[in-house]
C-alpha cells in the first residue's frame, strides 16, 4: 500500500459513507494511479439495490473511479490540490461490463488524458478478479474556492 486511508482524506474532499477508495497501491509519476475499494455486504444502499441480490450500483464505481481520478489529480497539481478546490464530474462516457457485489474487491486504475489548471480528462477502470467490471472517460473541473 503506498497510500493508506488518512493519506487519501488528506487528497479528497470526501468522507465515509461516501468515501469509495480504501487504498492507494501503485502510483506510476502522475500518470497512473492503481486503487481498490473493498465492498463490504453491510453498505447502506444494498439494502434497496436489490434486496435479496446487492448489487453495487453503476454510479458508485463511476464515483470511486472519479474519487480515484481526484487523487491522481492532486499528485500531478499539488499546488492546486493544497488549496482543497470543489471537483465537480462534468461528462462521464461509461460502460458496465459485470456487476460488483459483496465481497468484491474492486481495483480501480485512472490513467492521465490531460491536465490543466481548471480541468482533468481520465480514462478509468475498475476491475474485479482481472475482469473489467466497469470503464471510463471522465471530465471534471476544478473550482478554487
């Protein structure tokens, strides 16, 4: 593990329930980052996504792999990052290949497009067992406050 829980809240604005990235593992210059989110069966929205067959919904694994994006982000500009901008997902182009479920560890890898001051466009996956479950184009902008 490279980067541990404490580091990534030091990098994302967001907090459990709604933190989806538990490790950083790999982070290859600022060009790729390798993360995981370890999905428990207790998360609260699989008690109605679906009862009786939890499912993690899409949205959350475009949300981790954003999350994932951010942090990337932040090692490319830390400049920027110090500063604790609003990130906000702009355009998002997904495919769902597989659903994730409890007890999946899902890894997650974001890889730079391009980066400016203002603006981040990544490619994404996530990947359960060497399988793609989900992948990505994100674009995101970065609003200093």
């Amino acid at each position: 593990m490279i980067w541990d829980l404490n580091k990534i809240k030091s990098a994302l604005p967001h907090r459990e329930p709604f933190l989806f990235i538990n490790e950083v593992i790999a982070i290859e210059g600022s060009e790729k980052i390798v993360a995981v989110k370890h999905i428990k069966g207790d998360e609260d929205y699989f008690r109605g996504h679906f009862p009786g067959k939890p499912i993690m919904p899409g949205v959350l694994i475009i949300e981790a792999m954003a999350q994932a994006s951010v942090i990337l982000y932040s090692v490319d500009r830390p400049h920027i990052a110090k500063a604790h901008p609003d990130y906000y997902l702009g355009k998002v182009k997904a495919e769902f290949l597989a659903p994730v479920l409890p007890g999946d560890r899902v890894v997650i890898e974001s890889n730079k497009v391009k980066f400016l001051d203002n603006a981040a466009i990544t490619d994404a996956s996530a990947t359960v067992n060497d399988q793609i479950v989900a992948k990505a184009n994100l674009v995101f902008s970065i609003q200093l406050k």
